[in-house]
C-alpha cells in the first residue's frame, strides 16, 4: 500500500449526501478482474451530464474531494475506492462515510478524513470561489489546512500509524500467526465445514 | 470477596453479540484491534478476483478451504444456465472458477444444484448456525445475522486477508437494540418492518454499531423472515445485525447438509442456548418499535431511507426539517419522477421483480404466489419472478408456484442476484419504474435511469396485478 503522510492539492466540491457506492461506481464496472483501470467508472452516470462537476476544467485536477454526509454507503464494492484512486484523488473530506467504504479506503492509500458539516460548508465555498486554492491533508499532524483555516481531525492512532507506514494488513496478522494456530486448535469439533461437499 | 477488575469483567452480563465477539477473539489489547477468527467465508465471482490476485503475487495459500465457499451469482443469466453473453461477466466467472480451481475452493457453480444467491446459499446447506462468525465480499451478508452470528460485509482487501489468515482485524463496535414489541397486524410482513426500521433511522442510523432485533414481533417471525430483517442491517448503516436463535432456529438448521449431528448436534444446541442477551446487560442505544402501529411500507426515493406506509402519499422536500435531508429529497423526487402530494397507490410501474437476497427465499415465493394464484399480471407490467437459489427454483416447482406465476403471465426465471443491481441483463430501461423486492433504491440501481420502489413480495404481487403500487388487501 502506499503511504500517506501529507497531500496538498486542489478541491472538487461535491454538493451532495448520501453519495452510495452504487454512484461512486455503477455495478456495470465491476466486471474487471484487475486492481486498476476503473477511472472510467467513477460517478459514470453524472458525468454524462456536462454540467457534472468534474466536467468542469477547473475541478479536472482536483485531488481532493469533499463532499456531503454518508458518502460511500451501501455495497461492499472495493471497486469503489479504486475508481476514486485511479481517477486521481488522494483525499476524500466528508462529514461522515459508510463503513465498509471507509475501511477500504485506508487500506488502499485514500485518506478519508471526517470533517464536520460547518467546515465541509466552507471548504466548498472556498473551493467554488477560488477552484485553484490549495488545501493539505496531513495525516502527521491530523489537520485540514486551506487558506488561514486549519481544522483539526480525529483518526484512529492504529490506523494512521498502519497509513503512515504504508503497512499491509496480512502480513501484520501474520506475525501472530502462532496465536491463530492456538485458537484453531481449541475450536469446537462441531463447527461446520464445507468440506468435504456433504451434499 | 471482591473480586479483580478481569474477574469483573468476564462475569458481567454480555449482549448476545458480545459474547459471539468474545469467543472469536484470537488476539486483542495493545493498540491494534482486535483480531477476530472467520468461522465461514462465502466467495463470489465479483469482489474475489483481486483478493485471489493478491494471494498469488504473495505466495500464499488459503489457509482453511474447509470454512470457504463459493458461488455465482451476480453475473449470471436468469434465461439459461449455459450461456453468460457479456464476455467481461463470462470472463469473471471464468477467474472465480479458474481460483476456486487452483486454491482447492469448493465452488457452486451456473448450472449446478446448490448454485444461488450466496446469502441464500449459507443458510440453505446448513452452513449458517448460531455464533459463528460469517463475512463475505458483499454487503448483504448481515443476512446470515439471522442465526445468531455475526455477520458482516468486507471489501476486496479483506477478501484477501480472510484467505490469507482466516481472520480480520476488527475494531470493536457499539451494540444497539431495536426492540419491537407487540406482534405484527395481518398483512404486514418482515420487509415492512425493516423498511420502517430504516425509514426511522435514516441511512447512516446504524454506524458502528451491531444491532440486536429482538421483542415479540421478532420472536414470531420465521427464519425466512428473521434473514429479511437482518439482510437490511447495512442499509441503515450498521455493522451486523443478529437476533437470538430460539427453537426456529434450532429447527431450520437440523437436517441440512452441514448441520451438526448425534451427539455434536446436542453439544451445538446446549452451547446454542446460551446465545442470548443476559438480563441486566447494557447496550449503548435502543429504539423501540411497536408492531401493532405497522402498515404495509414501501419507498417512494433514492435511499432505503425515504420510505412512507402505502397509505401515504409522496412527501414534499420542505416536509424535511434537516436541510441535508431536504435536498436529499428534491433531487431524489427529480429522479423518481414524482410528484409531492401523489398518494403512493397511484403511482404506475412498469416491471415488477420478485428475487435478491432480501426476499428471494421460498416463502418470499410462496406469499406472493398466493396473492397472485388466479389472478394475471396487468397489461404492460413486466413481471419478473427470481428465485434465490437453484435449490429454492426445485422446491417451488415441486410446490406448483411456477405453473401460478406462468399462468399469471410472470417471467420465470433461474437463480442469481438479477435485477437486485442489474449486472446481467436484467436490467431496468431508462425512466422505467418497478415495485422491487429487492433492498436498494439507489439511482441507477437496476439498470441506468431505473426508478425503484422498494416493496415487500405480497405488494409486489398486488402491484404486478394492479399496475399500481397495492397491497393484497387492494385487489
């Protein structure tokens, strides 16, 4: 995974809630087997309208998105965060994110940072007056900083140390690969298998 | 004597999905979370192939094929069982075959009599059971909560990483009860109340926690129904949601293939029991729901939220205090079509989809079925009627359903996931509407420029014989 420590770009202002998974990356996308190449599929449907913001010249750069509350809801789809990735953002600012979404996100290099609902207001106006302000993402110090306004953000001490270092969750987990061994071996005998096929 | 803060610890009374937490922790403390064993993973052709990937360029093997599965499901066709058109589907389902293949995973595939649903698929072989630990590659799996597990959805990276270890690092969540309490009028069923559930909590009501339905109207449901509810934990953003298993539990499971038997089914069932809340035990939030209030409910927007009783009418964005929620509102009517004001029973569909994970399960049939029998599908309604699993196709044909659906003018098809999101080509058209038993109303859910109603099955076949949204009490 890649690490992230701190990303200085520009911000597309994304006015709306309850963006679900399913309009981050419709399902018809989801049929590649490969880890990239999902840029096309990122918000497909509204970016067939021209007035779609990320049509616009101005936002094509951004690398931070902000947006409303609930963003990633819905199904599981990894595919999203990929899409949002090979697209070219690195950040995601939104008051608060699906779950499951959030999860995938920090295991794969994307910053999603909760941010309350007054400071998304103004990062979009900031955004909407002036698309080339620069806004950083800093995990270091767990601020938003644009212009003379610096938000702080909570983040989980495991989390951000595992991004920071760009660590992969498997191989952690392997390290305990003893205490797995353990638990295995103290498991009801009764617990199902699916093999052999008992049907 | 007093006791030590650990020895406090371990007797203090425990939620139900505490204590199916509790025993499947393998490591905790320290500033990592906890590290919880996978006791079943359901693989689909959709969100395994990177995870399979990401074993290969490692070197590494699955390491318990005995607690995996998988099946085929999102892209397969529903009019055949030989022929996937799409070459990108067809080439998915070939990786997720040429996987299972080379990491020794048992596969259900198109075509063979276990194939299905995946959520379907669990419960049905007997491998879903009390206090397990189930996830999979998709968000739905909170279904299998139903047993009394916990059950959850995973991204792709932790599809890997369960592969790999058999495990999942988990931080420990929040607990939430929803307590329905009374029983369920007539005619309303599992599906109204869930609809309602979400309608109440909004689409983020959940978060970070795992919910325990509970209370009489919960008790009387039937496994079939229990799975409804639980199916639609993620759609109010919660983690998992489970319900105590009882004696319908206990006899759902017996029998199946992979169900305990002799003395270690009397073993399950002792350690089974114990699988409830304790009295006393604390949970960070309750809603309480009384049954005897509920109607028949379906959605009218874009998000499972924006629900309304079938007796009401569209609601206008300004009927929304919270700002957020009010445009939320707008753009979804400007989606849906709709008119504030509209009463909800007049509003037209085109197609009508009977199937998913939600609602997809032979009593899911059997209730619409008996509203449909003798009766025919309205003049220009597409019906479309999906079985979840191959399994469940058998049973209905044996039970007569399909010659009531044939008869009534339905479309009856083979098992999959379908219309539920549109990866085949069951898809709605551009600005066509449906009554769906489905759980996403997302836009663009079924197929681009696709309006969606959510609905129960007994409204989705009122639905298809009126060409309105109705319920059985309607026709």
């Amino acid at each position: 995974m890649d690490k992230f420590t701190t990303h200085t770009g520009t911000a597309a202002p994304l006015r709306r809630s309850n963006v679900d998974t399913d309009q981050i990356i419709p399902a018809v996308y989801l049929k590649r087997v490969t880890k990239t190449g999902f840029e096309d599929g990122l918000f497909a449907e509204w970016r067939e309208d021209e007035k779609f913001l990320l049509n616009q010249p101005e936002y094509r750069d951004a690398t931070i998105l902000v947006t409303g509350t609930e963003f990633g809801t819905g199904s599981s789809r990894e595919h999203a965060v990929w899409a949002l990735k090979d697209y070219g953002f690195k950040a995601v600012i939104a008051p608060r994110f699906g779950d499951i979404f959030r999860g995938n996100s920090l295991k794969n290099g994307l910053l999603t940072v909760e941010l309350p609902e007054a400071a998304v207001e103004e990062l979009w106006l900031l955004a909407e007056v002036r698309p080339d302000a620069e806004v950083t993402v800093d995990l270091v110090a767990c601020e938003v900083r644009a212009g003379d306004r610096t938000w702080g953000f909570e983040f989980d001490e495991f989390l951000r140390w595992r991004m920071m270092e760009g660590l992969d969750d498997v191989a952690l987990t392997l390290r305990d690969e003893d205490k797995i061994a353990a638990f295995e071996s103290n498991r009801d005998a009764w617990r199902p298998r699916t093999l052999p096929a008992a049907v | 004597m007093s006791r030590t803060p650990q020895e406090a610890e371990e007797t203090r009374p425990r939620t139900l999905a505490e204590k199916v937490w509790d025993a499947h922790v393998v490591r905790t403390g320290g500033q990592q979370p906890d590290l919880l064993y996978i006791d079943l993973h359901l693989l689909h052709e959709v969100t395994s192939p990177q995870a399979f990937d990401g074993l290969r360029q490692a070197g590494r093997k699955v390491r318990r094929t005995d607690l995996t599965i998988a099946t085929e499901d999102h892209n397969t066709p529903t009019d055949n069982l030989f022929t996937i058109a799409d070459p990108t589907s067809r080439k998915q389902i070939e990786t997720l075959r040429a996987n299972c293949e080379e990491f020794g995973v048992r596969i259900h595939s198109l075509g063979d009599a276990e194939q299905g649903v995946v959520h379907v698929v669990g419960p049905q072989l007997g491998l879903t059971q009390p206090g397990m630990t189930v996830v999979c590659g998709d968000s739905h799996t909170s279904t299998h909560g139903a047993f009394g597990s916990i059950a959850f959805g995973i991204g792709t990276s932790e599809v890997e990483h369960v592969l790999a270890t058999q495990t999942l690092p988990q931080a420990k969540p929040k607990y939430m009860a929803v307590t329905v309490n009374g029983s369920l009028p007539e005619g309303v069923s599992a599906k109204d109340l869930i609809l309602k559930i979400i309608s109440i909590t909004g689409t983020g009501g959940g978060k970070g926690h795992i919910v325990e339905y509970r209370g009489q109207a919960i008790e009387e449901l039937s496994m079939e129904g229990r799975m409804t509810v639980c199916n639609m934990s993620i759609e109010w953003g919660a983690k998992a949601g489970l319900i105590a298993p009882d004696q319908a539990t206990f006899d759902y499971v017996q029998g199946r293939a992979h169900a305990p038997q002799g003395e270690d089914w009397d073993a399950a069932v002792e350690y089974w029991r114990g699988l409830k809340t304790d009295e006393g035990a604390v949970f960070d939030k309750e809603i309480v729901i009384d049954a005897a209030s509920l109607s028949p409910f379906v959605t009218w927007g874009t998000n499972p939220g924006q629900g309304i009783e079938l007796s009401g009418a569209v609601p206008a964005p300004e009927d929304f205090e919270d700002p957020v929620e009010r445009t939320t509102a707008a753009n979804a009517l400007t989606y849906m079509g709709l008119e504030a004001g509209t009463p909800m029973r007049q509003i037209g569909v085109d197609v009508v989809f009977l199937g998913s994970c939600t609602n997809g399960r032979i009593e899911d049939l059997r209730t619409a079925a008996e509203v449909i029998k003798g009766r025919k599908v309205a003049d220009g309604v597409n019906m479309m009627v999906v079985p979840g699993s191959a399994k469940v196709r058998e049973q209905a044909i044996a039970e007569g359903l399909d010659r009531v659906f044939i008869d009534a003018g339905a479309d009856w098809r083979f098992a999959g996931c379908s219309m539920c999101l549109g990866m085949n080509p069951d898809q709605l058209t551009p600005g066509q509407r449906a009554a769906s038993t489905s759980n996403r109303n997302f836009e663009g859910r079924q197929g681009k420029g696709g309006r969606t109603h959510l609905v129960s099955p007994a409204v989705a076949a009122a639905t298809a014989v009126t060409g309105r949204l109705a319920s059985p009490a309607d026709l």
